[in-house]
C-alpha cells in the first residue's frame, strides 16, 4: 500500500497555508512576478530588544476566493519552481508546533507534533488499514508516504536550523530574546538571519530559486 494523491486539489482550498519564514519571501516574489494575488500574516514571534523587532517564526498565506492563489485547476502553478514544504508534505502535516524559550541557556527551540490529515480523502479511505498495521509497524508512515514523509523531515530541519542560528546570535548577545511585544514591529526571521549569515539562501537553496525565477521573467 502506498499513498498516491488524486490531485483532487481539496488541500489547496481547505485552509490558509502555514509557511516557514523564507517561503513567504519566496512567494512573495512568485506571486508578483504571476502577476497574482498574495497576503499573509506572520505567526509566531519573539521580540529582540537589541533590534527592536519582533522576529517572525512562521507566515500563514491566506486564500484567495477560497483557493490557493497558485492553484490553477486542481494544479500547482509553481510546482516547479517552488513548493512549500507543508504542502508538499500533505496530508502529513504539523497538528501543533510549540516554540520553547530556554532564558537560562538562551536557546529556542520547538517541538512539533505531527498527523495525517483526514481533509485527504486518501486518507479518509486508507485510514483504518493505517491504524491496524501501525503498532505493527511504527515506521509506515515512511513507508506509505516516503515523500511526503521526507518533506515533513525537511521542514523540521530547516525550522531547527533558523532557531539554532537565532540561538547562537543570542549566546554571542547579538540579539537579546524575549517573548513577543504586541504593537512592535514585525520583521522575517529569514531576512533577519541573512544579515548575519549571508551564506543561508545558499544553504536553502533560495538562490536557486531565485534564478529559476528569473528564467520565468525571461520568457514572460
């Protein structure tokens, strides 16, 4: 058994997005190079007293008359050029993430849990088989949906890697962290990070989606 999606599109209507702080740069920048519509709105943050900002930890992209702006069809415009994580890991997907302040050893890091989502209905079909054979098996998530299981992996990677970075900025006492401040202003973890990490759109590979955008311009 194997997870195979229908491209029934039910997940690119069904809510706003949950975006990592360098994808709302990115489809920022998609969005406007389409010539399509975009908002979102920063989540979770944590003021800095040395910047004065709140630093963003995570985005939501709202829909557009209730689809995903990039949906055309039941199809990804941007499939390939650039996917978010989250939905490229759907139905695999975070149910909660908890972003932990450790004051003492200036740390921040976060712990997520995640869940198949019944919005699928993949899931809603293959859902009692599932739950039959997981005590049997407690790795068959990665084995019925290895895709999606590995870019749930890769979001936790890349989210574990902006807070260790913002870690260590704070260990050196370049930043000063503390919970968020309503009514401060708000500033992109990922574009903070950048001034003192030049190297991160490459570690991303943001830089090679900056260039496959370009090609799109191109051509326009």
């Amino acid at each position: 058994m194997r997870f195979v999606c229908t491209l029934c599109g039910d997940c690119c209507r069904a809510s706003p997005v949950s975006l990592l702080p360098h994808e709302d740069v990115i489809l920022r920048e998609l969005a406007e190079a389409l010539g399509l519509p975009y908002k979102s709105y920063n989540g979770y943050y944590m003021y800095d007293r040395v910047s004065g900002y709140n630093l963003a930890f995570s985005y939501v992209m709202d829909l557009v008359d209730g689809k995903c702006p990039f949906l055309a069809g039941n199809l990804c415009r941007i499939q390939n050029i650039y996917k978010p994580l989250i939905c490229r890991s759907f139905p695999y997907i975070p149910r909660q993430v908890k972003y932990n302040i450790d004051s003492y050893n200036r740390v921040v890091y976060a712990t997520v849990e995640y869940g198949l989502s019944l919005m699928c209905p993949v899931i809603k079909r293959d859902r009692s088989v599932l739950e039959k054979y997981s005590e049997l098996n407690p790795g068959i998530l990665s084995e019925y949906m290895p895709y999606e299981y590995d870019a749930a992996n890769e979001m936790e990677r890349i989210r574990s890697l902006f807070l260790a970075l913002l870690s260590t900025l704070w260990r050196l006492g370049i930043v000063e962290l503390e919970p968020g401040r309503p009514g401060a202003p708000v500033y992109n973890l990922y574009l903070f990070l950048v001034r003192h990490y030049p190297d991160l759109p490459h570690i991303l590979k943001v830089d090679q989606v900056t260039k496959r955008l370009a090609e799109l311009k191109a051509h326009e």
